[in-house]
C-alpha cells in the first residue's frame, strides 16, 4: 500500500495511543501503575507504534503542570526502558510529549523539559493555550516554539513538533479549530512535521483537501484524533475528492487502545492493508465498546468515556485506582457496577470475533 511521503524525519506511522493518567484518590499520580500501563499499552512491540504523555485521555487541563511535568519525565523513561524488552521483530516506540499547557510559559517550559528528555516528538494544541490568541499562534512558534527546538537540537536536529487540533480544547468557543490558513503557514516550518486532527467529519475533509491541493505539504503527517472516522477513511477520502488508491492518512489516535492495544493495533493493519470483512468486524466491537461507557441517564455517548476507561482497566487488574481528576465527570457506583457488566459480554464478543493472537495480554 503507498503511503504518503513524509520528508525527511519520519514519525512511526500506525497506532498512537494518548496515556491515561492514574491518579489516587487524593489526585496524585501513582507512577508504578502509571510505569505498568505503558508497558501494558506497548504489548512488547504488537500494541502502540507511539505514545501520546500529558494528552486529553491523560487530563492534563486537569492536572498541575508539574504533574503534566511528572508525566513526561516518568513515560520517557519507561518507554526508553520498555523498548528494550520488546520483540525482536518490533520496532521501538515513539515518545510523544504533550507540552500544552495553560499558559505560554509553561507551555515553553514543558517544550524544554521534553527537548532534555529527548522526546521523539512534542505535541502542541495552540487553541488549548488561555494566553495566546489566535493570531498569535503564528509568532508564537516562529518565535518562541522555535528558539527552543533549536537551541536545545540533538544529533537528530530539533526537536520535532506535532500540532493539535481538538475542539473539546478551544479555549475561544468562537474559533474551536485550527484556522487551515494557520496550519499552512506553521507547516513551512521545518520542526512542523505532522497534526493530530480529533476532528468532525467535515473539517478532516477539508484537511485532506488542503494536502491533495499541496496547500499543505506532503512531509507533514495526518493523524486521525476522532478514531471511529478510521473506519470510513476510505469513503471520507472519496467524499474530499481524494483517490482512494493512496491511505492519505498516517495514523490514528485512540484512547480505547488504552484497553485494547493490540486490538487497535489489528484494526490499523486491516485498514492499511484494506481487509475490509476485518475493517467491518473491529468497527463493530469498538463501537460496542463505546456504548458501554452510555450511563443510560440521556447523556450523551461517551460523556464520561475517560472515567469509563479507567474504570474497565481497573475491573481487568491493569491498574490500581480508577479515580479521575477533579472536573473529569465520574461514574457513579451504580454506573461503574453497569459498565463492568457490559464490559465481560463485549470482551467475551470480542474474544470470539478475532484472532487470539490480536488480544490484548494483561500481562
């Protein structure tokens, strides 16, 4: 399958799992569980292709910014020390450091720590910063992002950055995604290098048009955030005007794999590889999954998918404490009792519609 050129440094195409944070119930961050999980989520090699540290799965607009800090140091480490236990047919997984914070200074501070920690790369959601206005964003990375990329370069060059677009962090309601005209313009910068977009529908499509226009370049790598699009990437290809004989995407990012690694890690294959009986199977029990988290009160689908997370990894033995941080809406009892029931029948579906060589190993 061709996959689109992506310049000269080439962020691990695949799976990119954003890390939950797992927290006690006094909101601090229990760092063996926290160690334990990314190596759960790594499966030594058959799970994620990159981590996403201090994401919107991990809280981190939830969390302190020396937590978000503690995050980083903590995953970069573990990675480092994972990648040396993997498979030997694996390759080593990237560490992806969040860096936003809610103001530009520790924003830029995080960047640093990440460049010290020599990160594979650094995620930055401008429309998640409460001081910087939108047409700040521009001078911000000319300016600020890029002094430091560059001053703290390794053998590698600087250090690469990842754009992030997700409404659910738009600090301006009036402007909940990144303006295309903007994306064009931080694209020419070379550290630029791809954008995780957790997007609608309709604005990934008029991100792959602005790629098939060349208004956008072909090194700079396309995620898909909003991970259920990956399975009608094909037709949303199409529907941009877009051949669906090129994959115009390179990834996709999925807070479900942090229960599901290796099943995530199946799916992008089949989607890569374009089985399409397989494509069906997996959209099927992920959005079986999904329903699970439902608190069957007429909320919306998914309102407390993070607690819902954590809460069926807790019912599995991966990690210790299924607490989310203040402002993170919480599953009642009577809810964590209903999701852990839905969650054998859909496990036990699972089970029974896929290789076992595709399930995830707990241990």
């Amino acid at each position: 399958m061709k996959m689109l050129d992506q310049g000269p440094y080439k962020p691990r195409t695949g799976l990119n799992v954003p890390v939950i944070t797992v927290l006690d119930d006094a909101g601090n961050i229990i760092e063996a569980d926290q160690r334990r999980v990314l190596h759960y989520i790594i499966q030594r090699g058959f799970g994620a292709d990159s981590i996403f540290l201090s994401s919107t799965t991990g809280e981190w607009n939830r969390i302190t910014n020396s937590q978000r800090q503690q995050l980083l140091q903590i995953g970069i480490e573990e990675i480092r020390r994972a990648n040396t236990l993997l498979d030997q047919r694996a390759l080593p997984v990237e560490a992806w450091a969040g860096v936003t914070a809610l103001t530009k200074a520790e924003t830029l501070e995080n960047l640093e720590l990440a460049a010290q920690l020599k990160a594979e790369m650094a995620v930055i959601a401008p429309l998640g910063i409460a001081d910087l206005r939108c047409d700040e964003i521009v001078d911000f990375f000319e300016r600020d992002v890029a002094g430091i990329v560059n001053s703290k370069a390794s053998d590698r060059g600087p250090l690469p950055v990842c754009l992030y677009d997700n409404p659910e962090l738009a600090v301006d309601a009036a402007v909940p995604n990144l303006p295309l005209s903007c994306v064009e313009l931080l694209s020419r910068l070379p550290f630029v290098v791809c954008i995780k977009a957790s997007v609608s529908r309709q604005i990934l499509q008029d991100y792959l048009r602005a790629f098939w226009r060349r208004d956008l370049p072909e090194s700079l790598c396309l995620y898909v955030g909003n991970a259920p699009l990956i399975f009608r990437v094909d037709e949303v290809q199409r529907e941009a005007g877009i051949s669906s004989q090129e994959l115009a995407v390179a990834g996709v990012v999925s807070g479900q794999a942090n229960l599901l690694p290796r099943e995530w890690q199946s799916a992008w294959q089949a989607i890569v590889n374009r089985e399409t009986d397989l494509i069906r199977v997996y959209e099927k029990i992920f959005a079986d999954f999904d329903e699970i988290y439902s608190t069957g009160q007429g909320q919306p689908l998914n309102v407390k998918l993070i607690a819902g997370i954590k809460q069926a990894m807790y019912s599995q033995g991966i990690i210790s404490s299924p607490c989310v941080a203040q402002g993170t809406p919480a599953l009642t009892k009577e809810e964590a009792e209903l999701l852990s029931e839905r969650l054998e029948k859909v496990l036990n579906d699972l089970r029974a519609g896929v290789d076992l060589q595709c399930l995830s190993n707990p241990a």
